[in-house]
C-alpha cells in the first residue's frame, strides 16, 4: 500500500475503507510525522517542550497506555483515577498553594482558564447576584480568558499593559473595576513577553474591592518555582501571595508531561465547588462533570502523573538550572546584536525580541524575513504580529534541549539577520491592503474570503507558502476582526471534510 503523507489518498472522505494490518498504519503514521516539525532536539520552540531527558517519552508513552482504556468519569468505579489525581494536584499544590487549596486535573491551559472564569461567574452570581459579569484583563492575558468570557457569557474588559515593560498595570487594573467584575486575571509570566505582571499589587487591588484574582501561571507555573530553588530572584506569584484566588498551570508545558495536562486550584473547597456541574434531572445515570469534559480516558493523567514522579523535585530543580543558564548565554547574546531588541525583561525561559530598521524602529517585514531564515535554518521561532502599540516580534521558548544550542541558535539567526537585510522588504501591495481592510469582516461571504486569501498566495490546492513573510505582513494590517474571520477561514480550508 502506497504511503501519502499528502492525505488525499487513504484519508479522504467516501466510506470507511476495509480494515488493514496493524503494522501498515504504524507505518502510514510514522510516515506523516516525517512531514511535521521535530518535537524533540530543542529547535521547535513554543509548540513543544523537550526536557531532553532520556527515557522520558517512553515512559510516558507506557503510562499512557496503562490506563488508555480506563474512563475518567467515574472515579468511584475507577478509583485509581483519583488517587492519581490526588497525587498530582496534591503535589502542584504542595509547590504554589497554601493549606486548604484544592484543585482539578484538566486537559490544558485554556480548560484550566475555562473554568476558573466559570468558577468565578458563579461564585459572583451566587453570592453577589451578578448577573452580567465582567472580567478585568491586561492587554497581555492569554486569548485563552477572551475565549471563556465569550463561550460563558462574560464581557472581557482590557486594560493596557506599561509600554515598555509590557507588565501589568495595577492602577489600571484599579480603574477597571465595577460592581459586574468577577475576576481579574494576571499572568505569570504572560506568554507574548514572558514577563511577569505584578501579580502582588493586582491581587491587592481586586482584593479590597472583594474581586477574585485569577493567576495565569500556564506557561511559567512549574519552571519559576524550580528556578527559585536554584537560588536565582523570582517575584512571589502563587496562592500564598495575598488576594490570589486560583491559579492555572500546564504540566504539557514546563512539567514535560505530554499534551493534555494541566491543573487549575483554588484557595478553597467553597470556591472549587462552582466548578463542578452536576446534573440529576434526567433519567440516566447521576452525573457530576468536575471538568468541562464527560468521558475521558485516564492515560493523560496517568503519563502527567509518571512524569511528574519521575523527573522529582531535583530532576525539575536541575531542569531549570539549564534553563537558565541558556537564557543567560541567549539574552545577553540577543541584546549584544545590532538591530535586535529583547521586549522587556523575560523572567526566565521566554524570550520576544525584535528586529529593528535603519530608522532604529521594530520593522515587520525584517522580524518576519527573520523568522523564515530561521526555519530555513530548522529553527521555528513563533511571530507574534503587532498589536495595541506593541511591536511586532519573534517568541522563542527555552527547554533543556536548546542548552547545548545557544550559540548555535544565536549564529543562524545573525545570518538570517543579514539575508533578511539584504532581502526585498516585504511590501503589501497599497491596492490589495485598501481593498482588503474595506470589508466587512461581518458580511464576508466564502468567495470573497477565498479571494483574498488567494490574494495571500492561499488557495484551494496551493501548496502552503514556503515563506510566510507576504502573508503575514498582509494579515497585520488587517482591523483584528477581518484578521480573525480570515484565520478562521484559512484554518477551516485545511480541515477540508
Ligand atoms: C499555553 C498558555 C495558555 C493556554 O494553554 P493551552 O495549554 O495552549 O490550552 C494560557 N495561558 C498562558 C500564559 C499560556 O502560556
């Protein structure tokens, strides 16, 4: 049977072809994955993250497998289910809680965000009668809270970050609050930046205003505590800082567990109950759903917690010694470079730099030149487009495998530094940008969307373009509404069925 990684033989739509060997899907599947970037090896920043620890995937891999097939809804039937459970979120909260937190294993960062926003609309309505609830955001808070507040029914309210710090501000916080607010959110650090908010004066203001403070400790939740113990400063974030009500932290991130791990706590029981929904008006079974999910296999517990136990306190400890040691070769060495410009000052494994024109301004057209050399090069640094005043830039996420590579990392992207100099500057065509940013993202029907994207060197049977410069250039001019209906188009085009 012939392999077609381009999926448009075996995977196409028509009914379910006759079952074939074991073996020969193996194989289809190893053959795909020839196609996708690395996952291990430290080159591929912010997708994945690579403790570079031998062994750790296979472990994880027969975790999961243990208990792939037991369902996680019921852990009075399963009840390895919540020992497990009890043994993760009992471990994270013995590092960022206090006596009395409780918490949830989910699926990732944006459910552990999910329901803390949930939980708080709740705990408001319930004790407050708020009854069109408000969440309080700095311009920085991960998409993941605009998406609560859109699916639950709340209305984001963004604050603007310091401009050049791009931390949060507590006095803008401050002025942000009414009586509808239920939650106000600061990151730890935030993922565009990697810098930390003030999360102590943010937690003071919501606190004398009886507002509950959510900390998105998504990214940097099970890296800074590990990176206090290696003796370096690190500003206090967790459950024990005042005012802070819960907190979401991803062990698919810095705790190298695979996909599909994370945890969300609370300061306590009377919180965490707003969390849970419960059902008994129908003629099935009792329900009661801690997470957003119903059935869910237990495997990605089950890897989280292995993982967890495996690497231990020190193995986490000497992780993030490695950590930052690269950050402290690669900061430096981004600073040291003509043209470059770190955003703010990253807490530890986040870095955003951009790059600047002969004018000593951020220049889009060099920063996204910059990142196609880099992938060229087999780097994948993620661009992060302009927004609000802030600059457009490349985000990169250290891991332990990128420590052997600074330097490395840090000569590719001097020489894409200098092609992209001497490349064309990336020009969006005056004409299509003004007729472009004329439409009414509301109104757009699907030819005119595939017409623009075709005009972006996207269409149907296009193969994906090599370098994204053009496209991404067009897309950050674009209002964010047509930006956000021309993603969503794109996206849906490549889900073809
Ligand atoms: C990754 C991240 C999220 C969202 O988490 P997912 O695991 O991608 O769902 C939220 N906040 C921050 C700060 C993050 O880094």
């Amino acid at each position: 049977m012939p392999l077609d990684p381009a999926g448009s033989g075996s995977a196409s739509s028509g009914p379910l072809p006759p079952g074939r060997a074991a073996d020969a899907l193996l194989a289809e599947l190893r053959a795909l994955r020839e196609g996708d970037a690395p996952t291990r090896g430290g080159r591929t920043f912010a997708y994945v993250y690579d403790a570079g620890l031998p062994g750790l995937d296979g472990l994880a891999a027969e975790a999961y497998a243990v208990h792939a097939s037991v369902n996680g809804l019921d852990p009075t039937v399963f009840p390895s289910v919540a020992r497990l459970e009890n043994d993760v979120v009992g471990a994270v909260a013995a590092v960022l809680g206090t006596p009395g937190v409780q918490g949830t294993f989910t699926s990732g960062g944006t459910e552990s965000v999910l329901l803390a926003v949930k939980t708080a609309r709740d705990h408001a309505r319930a004790g407050r009668g708020v009854d069109r609830p408000e969440l309080v955001l700095p311009s920085t808070a991960h998409p993941a809270f605009h998406k609560a507040a859109h699916y639950l029914g709340v209305d984001p309210v963004v604050v603007p970050v310091d401009p050049v710090t791009f931390r949060a501000d507590p006095d803008a916080v401050a002025a942000a609050l009414t009586p509808r607010t239920v939650l106000v959110a600061a990151s730890a650090p935030s993922y565009a930046h990697g810098v930390m908010d003030p999360v102590a004066g943010i937690a003071a203001v919501a606190a004398e205003r009886g507002v509950l403070c959510h900390v998105d400790a998504c990214i940097g939740g099970w890296y800074l505590p590990f990176l206090r113990r290696t003796g370096r400063p690190v500003e206090p974030f967790d459950l024990s800082v005042p005012g802070v009500t819960s907190l979401s932290v991803d062990l698919h991130k810095y705790g190298y567990a695979d996909k599909g791990a994370s945890v969300v706590l609370y300061r306590d029981a009377e919180l965490r109950r707003h969390q849970y929904f419960a059902h008994a008006g129908w003629p099935g079974y009792p329900l009661v759903n801690p997470t957003a999910q119903g059935t869910r296999s237990a495997g990605l517990l089950a890897q989280a917690w292995a993982v967890l136990r495996h690497i231990g306190g020190d193995g986490y400890t000497a992780l993030a010694e490695r950590v930052a040691a690269a950050a402290e070769r690669l900061v430096p060495g981004l600073r040291g470079t003509e043209g470059v410009e770190v955003l703010g000052e990253p807490a530890g494994s986040l870095v955003a730099f951009t790059v600047t024109g002969a004018d000593g301004a951020p220049d889009l057209g060099l920063v996204l030149h910059t990142a196609d050399g880099m992938r060229e090069r087999g780097w994948y640094l993620q661009p992060q487009l302009s927004c609000a005043g802030m600059p457009p830039n490349l985000h990169l996420t250290l891991t332990p495998a990128t420590g052997d590579r600074v330097e490395a990392l840090l000569a590719d992207l001097r020489a894409s530094l200098a092609a992209a100099r001497a490349a064309e500057p990336v020009a969006v065509d005056p004409a299509v940008a003004g007729a472009v940013a004329g439409l009414d993202p509301d109104r757009l029907g699907p030819e005119e969307v595939a017409a623009v994207l075709a005009l972006a060197g996207i269409g149907p049977g296009a193969p994906p373009p090599t370098r994204t410069a053009p496209v991404l250039a067009l897309l950050d001019a674009l209002p964010d509404r047509l930006k956000e209906r021309l993603m969503t188009e794109f996206v849906g085009s490549l889900f073809r069925v």
